[in-house]
C-alpha cells in the first residue's frame, strides 16, 4: 500500500501557463521525489498597460511518501 502527499506550490512564466507550470515541476522536483502528477487548482496574470507581462500558476504536486 503507498501513501500519497499533495503540496502546494505557485509558479510563474513570462511564456505561457503551460511553461508556468513546467518549471514549476522541474524546480518541485530538485527537493520532491516520487512526483506522480500535477493540478492546475488556479491561473493568474499580471498586466502592464494592457499586455500580459508574467502567467502565475497555482499547483498542487501529488506525491508518493517513501517508508
């Protein structure tokens, strides 16, 4: 039987969300081992007149606890 956990973490990107959320689970996964899966629990942009400057992901990281 495995236990799962599920951390919260926000990422952001100049790009795009999908790259938000990339490098969210790149840097997650330098300190968090047994990453089985990612939740966009929420999107956010930040504007500079009138242009998109930087997308902020919300995410929730599930992974698998090690006895």
């Amino acid at each position: 039987m495995s236990v799962a956990k599920v951390t919260e973490i926000i990422a952001s990107s100049p790009t795009s969300v999908e790259d938000a959320v990339r490098e969210g689970v790149k840097r997650a996964s330098k300190t968090i081992k047994g990453i089985q899966g990612v939740w966009v629990k929420d999107t956010k942009a930040t504007v500079d007149n009138g242009e998109i400057t930087e997308w902020r992901c919300t995410l929730k990281i599930t992974f698998v606890v090690n006895d």
